[in-house]
C-alpha cells in the first residue's frame, strides 16, 4: 500500500470476539450466550414479516418506536420512549456513548478487568483512559471512583465481567453523585441473571446511562439488540451523535422481533432461573473439583484451579470439543470464563474436568 | 444539564433523513426506496429462520461469510470474499470508512451538491474538507478532482445525488491514478440504474472503494445491508476498523435474507428494468409540463419548474399526499428530488402536477 495511503488509516488494537466455530457437536461455553432458544413469541413477528414481505422495500423506522415502547412498557416505572436509544448490540450502543460523551480533557476511568472492549473504543476515539486495578479479590477499589477529582467519563460493567462479581446499586448513585461532571456508563449486559439494576435511578441522576442487552438473558444474541436507559436529555444527545452516524440502525425484522419477546415475561423468568440453578449446582462441582472464582452474579464462572494452568485447562477443554474463554493478560491468564449451559452440557463439562484434574 | 457535562458531548449537526410518515395513502417518493416488493426469494431465508430459531441464541457470524461469499459469486471477476466489506446500510459502510480512512492532515474533497451525509460524517470524525462547487448545469467540475495536490481523501457519488447525474468509470479511473496518496470513495448506491460501476477496477486501483447498497434497486431499504468493495488490503484495514467498534454488526436474519435474493437475478433484472422505463416515461411528461432536470442515471429525477417554486410544489404535492423531497440549500431550493414509483404512482404524481402548474 502507498505510504501516503496507510499513513491515514486509523491505528486501532481491535477486540477479539470469542470464536464461533462452524463445526457440529462442539459445547460452546465461550461467549456467554443463552443454551435455551428465545421465547416462541418470535414466531409472530417472523410470521409479520413473511406476510408483507414488501415493507422491506421501504426503510425502517429510524426512531426504533416500536422497540422503545415495548421497553418503556417493559421497564414501566414512569420511562417513556424518550428514555431509550437502541443499537446493533450492546457494542454499537457503548461504543456510539463513547464517541458521543466522552470529549472532555479529563481521562475515563474503568477498571483494569473488565469488559476488554472499552479500552478498544477508547484508543478508536482517542479517548484518554485512567485504569483502577481490581483488589486481590477481583473486586472494585471503590475509593478509586469517589475520589474527589474531575473525570472525563466512568464506565463500570455491574455485574462485572468476567469476573462475574456485582456492585449494589447505592453504590453506582455514589459514583454518579460524585462525578456530576461526567457521564457514568453503567454496562448491565448480566444483570438478569442476579445483579441489581440501576435503571430505576436513570431519571434521578443526570449524568448516569445504563446499557442493557437482549443478546444473553433474552436469546437473542443472532439479532443484535442492545439499548440504553437515560434521562431524555441524555438519550437526545446520543440520538444526535447516532443520527450524524447512521439514521437507520435498526432494520425491520429486529424491531419487530425484539418487541415481541419482551410480551413473554413468563418464558424469560422461566429461562433466567434454570441458568441461575445451574449456575449454583456447577458452583458446588467446580469447588469439589479444586476450582475456586469469584461469586459470579452472572451466566458466566470465572474459574482457576488450585493446580493446573489456566492455558492446559483451556486447551484440555478445547480437545475434549468443549469451548470455554481463556484470557491472555497477565492478571488473569490463569482462569477460564466458562458460560452456564443447559444441565446436559454442565454435567459433560464436569466429567471433563474431572478427567482433566486427575492427571 | 451539568455545564461541564454538556461540554464533554461531541459537536454534531445530524443528517436529516427524509419523512418516514405512519399516515397510510400516501405516495411516498421522497427517500428513492424501490417501489417494487423484493425478491420472493426472500421467503427461503425467512423460513430457515422460522425453522430453527434457536440459531438466534448465537452470535451471528462476524465476518458476514456468507453474505460476502454469496456477494463474491455475483459479481465474479476475479473477485473473493476478502474483498467486501458489509454493513448495517452503506451508511455505516461509508461512515467507517471516513473512520477508518481520513485521518491526513490534508482536506477530504467531495462537491458541494452531493449526498449530504458526507459533510455530517466530516464534521462527525472531524475531518478537514474541501468542496468542489458543481458547475451551471450540475455537473462536477472534473479539474478540481485532478489538481497537483495532495488530498485527505476524496468522495464521489456515482451517478450523484440529488442531481441524478452519471460520470464515465474512466474519469474515476483518473482521479485514483491523480491521488495515490489518498482514498477514493465511490458511492454507487443507484448504479444499477444505468451508472457505470467501478468495481471491476479495485483490483487494478489499490486506492479505490467502490460502496453500494441492497436499499434501491434491491428493495431492501428495511433490512439495511450496504457493502464495499476494494482490493483485500483495504477491506482489512476498513474490517480492523470495524472491529474495534462493532465485532457483529450484520445481525443473523440479515445475513440469510441478503445472500437469499442475489441469487435472483432476473427479478432484479426486471424491476431494474421497469424502473428505467417509467423514469424515461417521467422525463418526458414533467418536460411537457415545464420542468427541467438533469438526466438522470438512477431511480429519482431532481427537477425544477420554468415558474413554480420548488418549495411550492413541495407543499402542493404533499396536499395531495404524494411526498417528494426537497432541500433548503440555496442552490438547490428550486427543485425537488421525485423517486420513481409504480406507473400508477407517477400517473398520480402527473395528475397532480398538472393541476398545480395550472394554477
């Protein structure tokens, strides 16, 4: 490539996605997604669509209102729509909230593990970053976000990840109420599975945004739906950045049937409690086997054992055509995040490991 | 807002996309969507999807394989799936690409009468410009593209929009040879029209990407698929880009549905085809009735009446409820952009504007 050329293109460290093989018969426990399909309302909008295939040609609703309104009607609590932006994910919602708020001079404060995608974002948007490193026991130094300093921003995944560990709430108000002067992102992707919400909060404290997912606790990940909650004035500020990007993020098919599923409250607790059970059972297995993790709140455990390597117990799994994620930084290259799976699969991952650890 | 707050929020003056209205009635030809329903073709990825819509617990794909390999068979010529890039629209396409691509020192060049977008995208990524005024009759003026200078960057829609008009590949071609120093975009998202394509040239240009769309002459402006098309170095370069934002932005549905109908080439053929000759139909009888308009390649005609003024018929065709678009910038204020619709629709759009010219 011409020198001149390559000399424009942006420096970037792009994040790596866990792999998603295209083999059969592999246990895929590594990026965290639902093992139960999603709630059979999506039929009713799959049906929607094959009816009138013709509204295709015409572009989406850029505004996503049908979307918004099942949330704000999901949500209740006094959120309208004007409380909610919608994205291709989780991703395209933080990342557009960092090209969106995070231009002051003042560095972003997130801490050194969690979700590796933040300090991607901020070297794209080249957006300074001040890390606070996670205590021995892989939880936030809290004095580290209620110092009395100025910031440029706050972004705190809670429950985090991977560790799985949860902040209660009163502690993300304490955050917001003592950064006025910046936006605190509050990245709830796992909150279902057993974290406290700080969505209640969002028309109290000005200066707080909380992104949520349909991609693990609703079983949508193959759609690609993810959304903020904010007070209006935030939400329009990020509509504005969003519409200087992209005017129609949200196809037809998705807001259709994203608003579906949320009408199946019964299917998604049902769904949400058989991981956490299991979540619990494989808590006590893996401990037995010689396995310790922070108390994962999430559908997630992130685990190190007592003697073998984070990297054999990862390559030993991947043999076995178990996929679980392995990190490399130094930190935690000794764990494995393992995603709860159904019953079935559990028990093959237990007889896995048991298998591994008796070398 | 807090003061220091509201400063942290970046800067932005958002692209307008035209009227969606909810209203039913309406003759919508003000965002250039196709009037014809998409290819049933479609069907088969909707009921692959209803099949097993527990694939919808899964990521999607993030390198959109089949959608690039399926986009690879169509256009053949030596071209692989590491040539394409996709995106949720080829706004997102071209918005990265500003990302990815302009980052010199020097302005990115593009005329003052274009797609719109480009100057918000500038303004959005903070890129330095620089505009190339179209000349009487609307046409770019070719020297400005072919100086002895160094650019950041240049953007060309072909055939341009609003005025519908189309340059010969071979003055791309020159302007690529004219700046190796920098990218070239070239916008084609009406080139199946009557345009002429560049995409037979990446491989020859390693400065040239060629983006287009599903939304016109594909009907599919609701499932927002764009793609580009450039030599594998650039495609890689645009994808690290990409994957430092976004890792799964095609979401699983669209990926299905966007490979289904290329292989359904005569429909595309034939609506094409219908289009082009209700557009030449069209331009004969709004000349019959005093308007002027360049000769326009794609499925939208940008006239301009010898009396009425554009902002008056405007508001006179949207009484009749028959929505057409128009600009507020000076040099343009006079005409409206007219998409092409079905025979009865322009039939009506004829209708009427006999009536109003009568005046």
């Amino acid at each position: 490539m011409n020198r001149e050329l390559a000399e424009k293109i942006r420096k970037v460290t792009p994040y790596t996605p866990g792999e998603q093989p295209k083999k059969k018969g592999i246990i895929k426990l590594n990026t965290n997604e639902n093992p139960y399909p999603p709630s059979e309302k999506i039929r009713e909008a799959i049906q929607e669509i094959n009816d009138d295939t013709s509204r295709l040609r015409l572009y989406p609703d850029p505004d996503s209102s049908i979307l918004k309104e099942a949330l704000a009607r999901h949500f209740g609590n006094g959120l309208s729509k004007k409380n909610f932006f919608t994205g291709v994910g989780s991703d395209d919602v933080l990342g557009m909230a960092f090209l969106a708020f995070f231009n002051g001079n003042e560095p972003v404060l997130f801490p050194d593990i969690t979700y590796s995608f933040y300090e991607v974002w901020a070297e794209l948007f080249n957006v300074k970053t001040k890390i606070s490193n996670l205590d021995e026991n892989m939880r936030l130094v809290k004095e580290d976000f209620l110092k009395n300093e100025k910031l440029g921003g706050i972004v705190i995944a809670n429950p985090n990840a991977p560790t799985g560990l949860c902040e209660p709430v009163a502690f993300i108000k304490e955050v917001a109420l003592a950064h006025p002067e910046c936006l605190l992102i509050v990245d709830e992707a796992y909150v279902d599975f057993g974290g406290e919400s700080a969505v209640s909060l969002v028309n109290e404290l000005p200066n707080l945004l909380v992104a949520q997912t349909f991609s693990k606790s609703r079983s949508l990940a193959g759609l690609r739906i993810g959304y903020a909650v904010g007070n209006e004035e935030l939400v329009a500020a990020l509509e504005a950045v969003r519409y200087s990007y992209n005017s129609y993020t949200m196809n037809m098919p998705v807001q259709l049937m994203g608003s579906a599923i949320l009408a199946d409250e019964e299917y998604f607790n049902l769904t949400v409690k058989k991981i956490v059970n299991e979540r619990e059972r494989t808590k006590k297995r893996l401990k037995d086997l010689g396995f310790s993790f922070p108390d994962s709140k999430t559908n997630f455990i992130f685990v190190k054992h007592e003697k073998l390597s984070g990297e054999y117990i990862f390559n030993e799994l991947k043999k076995r055509k178990i996929y679980v994620r392995h990190f490399k930084a130094d930190k935690i290259k000794e764990y494995n995040r393992i995603t709860i799976g159904t019953p079935e699969q559990m028990d093959k991952l237990i007889d896995a490991l048991v298998e591994i650890v008796a070398v």
